[in-house]
C-alpha cells in the first residue's frame, strides 16, 4: 500500500453505516486510527442509537486497527466539541476529517415545510461547520489537515423534489472554496466528493433498482481515501459512481465589459454574449475582480 495513515488520526462523520462505514473501514486499515462518528437515527434524522458507531469501530479494532466510537449529532456543537475533546485525549492529534453525516426530506418546494429545509442545512451544513470548527485551530497549529465534504450532484446541477438537500450541499462547496484558500499556508487541504452509491438513502429511488453491486458505496471510498491523504489537491470536487471517477467544476466565461454606462439594454443587446459559455475558465484559473 502506497497510501498509508500510519500515525494519522480520522474523524468520520456519520460512518455507522452506508458510505461513511467504508471511509472508516479503509482509513482503520490503512494505519489511522479512526473516530467513527454516528448519531444512528433514521434517514430523517429523526431518533438515535450508539449502536451503529460502536460496531463499526469494533470492525476496525478486529481487523488489527484502532479506533473510538462516538454518538454525538453534528448539529450539537457541545457535543462535537465533547467528541474533539476526547479524541484530543486519547491520540493527542487530528489529521484528517470527513464530513459525511446526512439526512433526507425531500418534498417538491411548493409542499416542503420549512421545518425541513432547517433540519436538512442543520446536519449537512451547519453539521460539516460545527466538526469543522472544532478541529481547524487544531490543523492550523499542527500545520496538517485534510478535510472532505460529500456534496452532491443535487447541490451541484440540481434535483427534483431536493431544494433542501441541494442548498446545503452547494453550500458545501462553497465553503470549501473558502477553506481551500484559508486553509492553504497551513497545510490543510480540503476537497469535496459527490458521491453516488446503493444507501439506504437512494434505496427508494428510480434508478437504483439492482444497485447493490453496481453502485457499491466501497466503489466511493477509493476517491474519499486519497482526498485524505498527504497527495490530496486542494478545493476540488470529485464524483464518483460505481468505479467512475470525474471532476466538477464551477466556470465562468470572459462575458462582456460593458462599461460604466451600462444599461438594462445594453444586457438585452448582449445577452448571447454574456450567457455564452463555450470559452470558460475553470474556478482554479480564474483572475479574481470584484
Ligand atoms: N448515497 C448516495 O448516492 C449519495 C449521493 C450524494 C451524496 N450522498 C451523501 O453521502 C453522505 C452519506 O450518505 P449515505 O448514502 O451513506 O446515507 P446513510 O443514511 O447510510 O448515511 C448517513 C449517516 O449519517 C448519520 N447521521 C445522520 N444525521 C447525523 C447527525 N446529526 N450526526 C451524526 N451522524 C448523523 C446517519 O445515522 C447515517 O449513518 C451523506 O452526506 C449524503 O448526503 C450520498
């Protein structure tokens, strides 16, 4: 194994089950002693269980690894600060974190209650800012860190029925963006995945149908591993789907400079112009104006 954990400690958010459960795995295997985080309540958030978290931390202590399991909700600062806390105790060091945990309610805009568009930026958003918070002075002061955030495609292109889910997971990005660029002279790189796997979270879906295999969430976690490691980029996106593994980006075109003068009509006159992205650069190689 070229990528090796040897003496890096891990925090996964969520990894009870589904994805995070194999990001976990992999990481214990390949030498980091790994936290393994988990409210264990249902895909709506709702209810809770410490069981899930402390099996797959035994997985990991029988496979030869070493690891902790933790109960705490991402949404509960004091609690994540308690699970930093702990972690700080016993391995003195945090190294790596994934932002994982999740939930669904997907309601078409028109029928979703706001209640659920809060419980949903809570855990995916305000749950990634709460973990990343709490460990950041922590990377900045060991001069290392890796962070990663599971966006997803319905942040990224939109989804139906997933206005909810999708503000939160492009709000993901751009708060990675900005990290990237905090983040940088200290070493702490931070990149985001938009995963698609057989979950219990698209189980219902159309699509996934016999997807066990195809889509395995084990077929994610190669990408999530090595946005962990010491060859990571930094402020990246990567998708990964059933062995497939491509780049997303955000662009821009060069558009139009239409002066100091510039008017409603001068927009209508240059409208092609201006939407017209078949010249673009990437986020990556932009100039910054403002
Ligand atoms: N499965 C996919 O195709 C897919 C696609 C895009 C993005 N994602 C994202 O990947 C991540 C993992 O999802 P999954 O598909 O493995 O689903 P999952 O439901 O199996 O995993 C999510 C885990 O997060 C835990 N969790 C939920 N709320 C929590 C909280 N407040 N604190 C701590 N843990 C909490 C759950 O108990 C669960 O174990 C999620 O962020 C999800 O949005 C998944």
């Amino acid at each position: 194994m070229t990528i090796s954990f040897k003496d890096r400690v891990a925090i996964v958010t969520g990894a009870g089950g589904g994805l995070g459960k194999q990001h976990a795995l992999e990481l214990g295997r390949r030498g980091a002693k790994v936290v393994v985080n988990d409210l264990g309540g249902s895909l709506d958030g709702s209810g809770s269980s410490a069981s899930a978290a402390e099996l797959v931390a035994q997985e990991i202590c029988d496979n030869g690894g070493a690891a902790i399991a933790n109960g705490a909700s991402v949404t509960d600062l004091d609690a994540v600060q308690g699970m930093i806390d702990a972690t700080m105790s016993k391995w003195g060091r945090i190294d790596i974190l994934v932002n994982n945990a999740g939930i669904l309610r997907d309601k078409t805009f028109a029928k979703m209650e706001l209640a659920n568009w809060h419980a949903v930026l809570d855990v995916h958003l305000t749950g990634s800012l709460n973990t990343t918070k709490c460990v950041w002075s922590i990377m900045t002061e060991q001069n290392y860190g890796r962070i990663v955030m599971t966006t997803s495609t319905s942040g990224l292109f939109g989804n139906f029925g997933q206005s909810n889910y999708g503000a939160a997971k492009l709000g993901l990005v751009g708060f990675m963006h900005t990290l990237r660029l905090e983040g940088a002279k200290y070493n702490i790189f931070t990149n985001a995945i938009a995963p698609i796997a057989a979950t219990r979270m698209t189980l219902e879906l159309p699509g996934f149908e016999d997807s066990a295999q195809r889509l395995a969430p084990e077929l994610v976690t190669p990408a999530v591993v090595f946005l962990c490691s010491d060859k990571a980029p930094n402020g990246r996106i990567i998708q990964a789907a059933g062995g497939r593994y491509y780049s997303a980006d955000v662009r821009e075109n060069t558009g139009v400079d239409l002066g100091l003068e510039a008017s409603v009509e001068d927009i209508e006159d240059n409208i092609e112009a201006i939407l017209d992205m078949s010249a673009n650069v990437g986020i990556l190689e932009r100039t910054p104006h403002r």
